[in-house]
C-alpha cells in the first residue's frame, strides 16, 4: 500500500517538510510554532487552540446576529455538516482510512436523539446529544474492529454496504423507529439564559431556530477543538505513522489494530454529534435523510478542502451548503424543472470529486501550503546560500 | 416443500444477475486493480437509453443492443479519460474517482430521464410455469435471465480462452511491465477491459430491471450485492464470482422469504455477509489459508 506512495520531493532542501502524499499534504505541514516561524500566536498547542475557540465563537455569534433568520438556518446546517466532515478528514486524511458509511453513523446519532426526546420528560439537551455520541461511539467501535483490517477499496466497498445496509433497519424495526416515515423530534425550547443574552448582544428576537443554530456551533467549536488537539498530540503523530509506513510504525511498537480502531472511534463520535444536533436543526430523523449521497457528499467536502485539514473541511462544508441553493437557481434559469434543478448538486460534487482527484489531489488548503512551503524553502535556499 | 422450491428459484435466478455484476467488476479489479464503484451508475445509465428507446417505440431487442453498445462506449470513454490519470496511484485516489463518478452519473441520469418511477418491460411473460398442479417461482423471464448470463460467460471464457486479445488481455493484466515489452499494447488493453467489463455490467442492469421499476438510484443496491459477491468469490477470480454471486442470490432470498418482514433486513444481511467474510476469510471462500493477503 505505501510502497505506492513515494514521497513528493517538493523543493530539494526542505526534506523534512515534504508531505508523504501529496493528497494528504494538508494534514501533514507542520503548524507556524512547530516550524519556529514568526509567529504572534502562543507557543503552547492547548492555548493557541482555546484562543481561537474563542475567537470562533466571537465570529459565530457575530455572524449568526448580522445575518437574517434564513442564513441562520443555513449556518445550523453548516454546523452539522462540518461537525461530520472534521471527523471524518481526521479519519481519512490523518489515518488514511475511507469512510462511506458515516451517514449510517449520523443516523445512529439522529435516532437516538430523536428517541431521547420524545420521552414525557426529555433529559437536558447536552445529556442528549453526549447520549447519541456515545451510541455512534458503540457502533463506531464495532464498524471500526471491522474496518482496522481492511483498506482501500475493500473498506470502500463495507462502508458502502454500511450507509446502504442501516437505513434499512429503521424500516425493519417500523414501530419502534417510525419506518419510512421516521421520527419526528421535538426541539426542546430556548432557555431564559440564552434570550436574555441576546436580548443583551442585539436585541433580535431569540426565536427557537437562533437557538439551535447557536448548539450547532457551540458542538461545531467543542468537537473542533478537541480534534485539533487530537491531530497535533501524540495521538495524531502516531496516526500518521499508522497511515505512512505500517511496517516502520509496528516495529516502533505501535499496535496498528488498535490505532485504526481508535481514529474510527473517534470519528464516529462526530458523526454522531452530528447527527444528534441534524436531528435537533431538520426536526425529523427518516431513512431518506441519510441516503448514500450523504456520505459522499461528506467525502466530497474533506476531498476539495484537502483530506487532513480541519479548516479545509470548513470550507467543503460551507460549499455543501451554499452551493445547492446557487446552481439550483443556475439551474432554473437553463429551464430545468425544479426535481431536475435539485439535482444539479450532486452532479457537481461527483465532478468535482473526480477533478480534484485528478488535478489537485492536495485539495484546496493543501495546494496552497503546498506552494507556500515551497515558496519558503526557495527564499530559505537563496538566502543561505551552500 | 413447494415455497421452499420456489425461494431456491427465485434466488437462483437473482443470483444469476449478481453474478453477472460481481464478474463486471472482478474483470475491471484484474486489470487495473481499481473496484469500479460507478458500475451501477453506468449501467443504470445505459437502461434508461434502453427506456427511451423502448418508449419511443423501438423493439426491445434494438434497445439492448443499443444499451449494450452504449455500455462498451461508456466504459471506454470512463477509463481513458478519467481513470487513466489515477492508475497506479496512491488506491484512496481511485476509490474516491470512481465514487465521484458514481454520483456524477446517477445525478446526470435524474437530470436527463427524470427522477420519477418508471417501468420497465419483459420481452418474456412473468407467470411461472405449470408443473403438476403448481405454479413455480420460474419465469420465461428468469430462463431469459439465466440464459443471458450464462451466454455472456462462455463468450467471456472463449475471448479470454482462445483468442489472440483474450491473450494479450490476460497478459496485461498479469505483468504490465513483461506485456509491454512483448510487444502487447497495454493502455488499449486496459481501455477494452474496461469496455467489456461495462457492457456485462450494463447487461445485468438491463436483467435486474426487466418487470420492475427503475429510476436513477435503482442500482445502489446491486453495487453492494456485486461487490458482496466478488468478495465471496476473492475478487480476483471469475469463476468465484459467479459462485459468490448465485450463493448471495441464495443466502438473500432465504432471508427474505422465511424472515417475518425479511425484505427490509436484504440489505442488512448483504452487509452481516460482507463482514463476516472480510474477517473471517478476506481473500474469498476459495483463498487457500497460506495466499494471506498483504
């Protein structure tokens, strides 16, 4: 599998940063502090990343209070979408695993939501959504042991039969899940706190869809900072050697097994939040809300990002929520019906897939680091000269 | 004893069509050691040139030669144009391709030919024979199938078997390196492995439709179980295709025909199968227990 990988020589001269594979080059640059660059952020990971949970929730709530109700909506979505895609660019991008299935995953998350909040008397939000975590956790494991001995096409291929499989026992067990039909959920209301914060902030109205645009991106923030920490610990390190170099990995005494089921773990834990805070934003969890284009839509996001980049699942997320709605118009405009319209997303993320693949394998976030290294060990080869 | 002839029927005859998938894609996995995920979307392509042929008034035979055609041309075009770079690369990057593929397809097919349900016909009835005072579960349809299937495996033996491409074919396939240096065009090779490999797809997509229903994600089901399949079979070998096809036809219609509510737990079962075949014996149920896979 690695002896496929040569490494790609970006500049001679900069060996140690030459990303293994080109397609993972996002998850692979070293951070500004590591490399000992000029740099006016913290030296200590833990800080640098609680202040730019901080400066991300700065920007959250100003953003969620500058735009209409409609965009809110849209940023909820965002939220659920880049909660999954962070997970799942940590399993693909830092361990080289590829996963199909976790629309399956953020089923799981948004049944057991939907469950837990159709008791008489629900537990608090925050119990919920741990509660569906732990849920996708357990299945997680189970797909994982599974999935840690497989790669490539053949974990392809058991993730696929995953999303294709586990819809369908929703339909089995109709009476417990809703069948077809699925699950209506009932988003528990606003709390006082939260409208007399806004009332503070901006005085918009603190309507039920605010609130859950804000859980969606207090998860967005609580599950990014853990991962980002994750990727740059000893965990993430160890990952990399699992996905570079099995054999120099396993004589170094790393249990390649058990790594593989954790990064699976792990990113099953996202999907279910995702799903949970899904079920939260759609008020509905039913087998057609998970569908096989899900899943790839999610590959789709980490792909052109470029796989391994938290902020590059950001910005494949923002793409799958904003870009429907605008070749949909586009597409209305060519004189396509409104089902054929709608139908203009995915084709363009099954293109796009398939021209990344071919032309910027590194994706959006790695391209550029990728030029931005080799432009920094240019100017570093002239400048000292030998 | 009547129901339990039936369900054996009725799985035999899917098993055929999963069979004939399973194969499509092991002959793809020979050449290029790539699963073509987007089989199912090209083939489902194919069937709905097929429909508008058939709706427009065409016989169904003029139909499936056209949609066979088509299938060869699709697959060729599909391997020279976007599978070509990825060939050899690093396997994620051909995974995800052929995934990109699958989407682009099947939501280029709802954009043409609509997203609704359409039906598709039988050029043979689909009331089972007389025998004795029962009907049985097989079909003028379902000998069609079988026949089909197994018409296109004996051309297939024969190509590979006793013609000069079949050769170079399996050369290619063999030593890339080696082929190239006798003399064998590889690239062309890879192009018309790609081709037949589609048009056996795009025929057991034309099977599976005949008498029911189509519509652009008609297909995602028998990916799996063509996928389910080849890995009985060790994915590398035609014949355990063929095998791993009619025992998943089998192992399927057992499931849904004695479980209470079972045609929901399908593909459920294709995925219990699939698991437990890649933990148990991942190289298919024929590896020998030293041919460990890397």
């Amino acid at each position: 599998m690695s002896d496929l990988q040569g490494p790609t020589s970006v500049v001679a001269g900069a060996a140690t940063d030459d990303p293994p594979t080109a397609a993972t080059a996002a998850a692979d640059a070293p951070s500004a502090a590591a490399t000992g660059g000029r740099t006016l952020l913290p030296r200590s990971t833990l800080l640098r990343h609680l202040l730019l949970v901080v400066v991300g929730a700065v920007a959250a709530v100003v953003l969620l209070e500058v735009t209409d109700p409609f965009t809110n909506s849209q940023l909820a979505t965002l939220s659920y979408y880049a909660i999954a895609a962070g997970g799942l660019t940590v399993l693909t991008g830092m361990n080289g695993q590829i996963s199909l299935g976790h629309g399956a995953l953020m089923a799981v998350g948004a049944y057991t939501t939907a469950l837990f909040l159709s008791a008489d008397e629900p537990l608090p939000l925050p119990v919920v959504l741990l509660a569906s975590t732990v849920v996708a956790i357990a299945v997680g494991a189970l797909v994982g042991v599974a999935a840690a001995r497989l790669h490539g096409p053949y974990l392809a291929g058991a993730t696929l039969a995953l999303a294709v499989g586990l819809p369908g026992l929703a339909i089995y067990f109709n009476d417990w899940l809703g069948g077809d039909q699925g699950l209506r959920v009932r988003a528990p209301r606003a709390p006082e706190w939260f409208e007399a914060f806004i009332d503070a902030v901006s005085g918009n109205p603190a309507t039920n869809t605010k609130w859950l645009a804000y859980v969606g991106a207090i998860c967005l923030l609580v599950t990014w900072f853990v991962l980002a920490n994750l990727v740059r610990s000893r965990i993430g390190r160890t990952w990399r050697a699992v996905r570079d170099q099995e054999v120099a990995a396993e004589l170094a005494g790393i249990h390649l097994g058990a790594w593989r089921v954790l990064a699976f773990v792990v990113s099953a834990a996202a999907a279910g939040l995702a799903g949970g805070v899904l079920a939260l934003v759609v008020r509905l969890a039913a087998p057609s809300g998970f569908t096989l284009v899900l899943s790839l839509s999610l590959l789709t996001a980490i792909v052109i990002g470029g796989l391994g980049s938290l902020l590059g699942a950001l910005l494949g997320s923002a793409l799958l929520v904003f870009l429907p709605p605008f070749v949909t118009d586009l597409g209305s405009g060519w004189g396509l019906d409104s089902t054929e319209a709608a139908q203009l997303a995915p084709f363009v993320y099954g293109v796009v897939l398939v021209l990344a693949m071919i032309f910027a394998p590194a994706g959006l976030v790695g391209t550029l680091r990728m030029r931005w290294l080799a432009h920094r060990a240019t100017r570093a080869a002239r400048s000292t000269p030998g | 004893m009547q129901y339990f002839v039936n369900v054996t029927l009725t799985g035999l005859t899917e098993g055929m069509v999963y069979a004939a998938f399973a194969l499509a894609l092991v002959l793809i996995w020979r050449s290029t050691r790539i699963v073509n995920f987007a089989q199912g979307s090209m083939a489902a392509a194919t069937t709905f040139i097929a429909l508008a042929l058939i709706q427009d008034g065409q016989s169904y035979w003029v139909a499936l030669v056209v949609a066979l055609v088509s299938g060869f041309v699709l697959g060729a075009v599909v391997e020279r144009v976007v599978i070509r770079p990825v060939e050899g690369g690093p396997e994620l990057n051909a995974v995800i391709v052929a995934l990109g593929l699958f989407v682009a397809i099947q939501a280029a097919i709802a954009i043409v030919f609509g997203s609704s349900f359409q039906s598709f016909p039988t050029p043979f009835g689909l009331e089972g024979f007389q025998v004795g005072d029962d009907r049985i579960a097989l079909t003028p349809t379902s000998l069609y199938v079988i026949g089909s299937v197994l018409l296109v495996m004996a051309l297939l033996v024969v190509l590979f078997r006793f013609t000069r491409v079949g050769l170079a074919m399996r050369a290619a396939a063999f030593g890339q390196e080696v082929a190239r240096l006798l003399g064998v065009k590889v690239g062309r090779m890879l192009t018309l492995g790609w081709a037949l490999a589609a048009v056996v797809g795009s025929l057991a997509g034309l099977l599976i439709a005949g008498g029911e229903f189509v519509y652009p994600a008609y297909m995602d089901s028998l990916i799996v179980f063509g996928f389910v399949a080849a890995i009985l079979g060790g994915l590398d070998s035609p014949v355990g295709a063929v095998v791993g096809g009619l025992l998943l036809g089998l192992a399927l219609s057992y499931v849904s025909g004695y479980v209470e509510r079972g045609s929901a737990l399908v593909n459920v079962a294709a995925l219990v199968i699939l698991m437990v075949v890649l933990l148990v014996r991942p190289g298919g149920i024929f590896a020998s227990s030293t041919a460990r896979r890397a």
